[in-house]
C-alpha cells in the first residue's frame, strides 16, 4: 500500500485489503497492462490524481474525499499462465477479488496493446453499471469491445479523452461517486 497524500492510496496485486479501504471511492484500472511497454498509462493516471487529491495545491473539492486506486500492474516474475503458477493465481485471484470491492473499473485499451486479457475484466462488468472504457479506434480488439458496448450499453470515450473527461464522466454516472455533491468537473 502506498500513501500518497492523506487523500489518496494506492494498493497493487498481491496487497491486502483493510477493512478502511471500505470508506474510500475505489477506481479499479483495467485495461491494457503491456509489461514492459514505454507508455504506462497506469503510473499517469495515478500522477493526474495525485495531483487533484493533493491537500495543500490540488482541487479543493477533494480535500475531504479519500480514494483508493487498485492497480493490478506489478513486475511479473514468472508470467507463464498456468494453474501451477502461483503467482499468476494469487494474482488473478486479487484482481477478481477487487473488481468485486471497486466502485468505477475503468479499462483503458491502449492503440498498440496486444494483450487480450483485459477483455476478461470487461465481460465480467459489463452489466455492473460501474464500468467505464477509453478505446481508440484502432486498437486491435476494437471490434469486440464495440459490439459488447452495443450490447450492454455502457459508453466508450476515445483515445482523445483525457482523465478529467473520463473523472467528469465518472462522478456523473457512477452510483457511489455521484452522490457525492458540488463536484462541478
């Protein structure tokens, strides 16, 4: 677990839960995690938010709002995909552990991702009404992710929104995050 500011945690694969964390608005990220890719989409969003949450320079509208980023990205030791790895267990097994705590999963696919996995994570919470998708046009998989969005009906922003669309979006439309008042992003 990382403290970044007294508003704002961080907790990767394999972390424990504590039962505080329960109080927090919790942003799952989903989507593309390429290990070693140049662009880590993840450490930027966790940037942009460190510094809406900060207490002393960051948006006042947050100072009294604490939440809990759930980042599955952490270096992968053996990243053989099967039941006799546990670390691939242990960590498919905290994923799905918090996609169930989460209250928003935002997947974003990344134009020049190649993994598919994360397409798991979308058909799991298509019907949650708490997920959120950035998706450029020509990434790979585009197709599938169209058609599933067709038929569940949840929007997908593309490659040109950036973390305050998809926040205003968020605080709009997920149940948790937009009874909370006087957000005006």
């Amino acid at each position: 677990m990382q403290q970044i500011n007294e508003n704002l945690v961080v907790i990767t694969a394999g972390e424990p839960w504590e039962e505080a964390m329960n109080d927090y608005l919790k942003i799952y990220l989903g989507g593309s995690i390429d290990l070693g890719e140049k662009f880590n989409w993840h450490g930027k969003f966790i940037q942009g938010m460190t510094k809406l949450t900060d207490p002393m320079n960051g948006d006042p509208r947050y100072n009294d709002k604490k939440f809990l980023i759930m980042s599955p990205r952490v270096p992968v030791m053996n990243p053989s995909p099967t039941l006799d790895n546990v670390e691939f267990v242990n960590k498919k097994r905290w994923e799905f552990d918090m996609l169930k705590k989460c209250d928003v999963v935002f997947c974003n696919f990344l134009k020049k991702a190649t993994t598919p996995g994360a397409i798991n994570e979308l058909m799991l919470m298509a019907t949650s009404g708490k997920l959120v998708v950035r998706c450029p046009l020509d990434y790979f998989n585009y197709p599938t992710i169209k058609v599933i969005s067709d038929s569940f009906g949840f929007p997908i922003f593309g490659e040109t929104a950036n973390t305050l669309d998809i926040l205003q979006y968020i605080f709009s439309n997920i149940p948790k995050f937009s009874n909370i008042q006087n957000y005006g992003l």
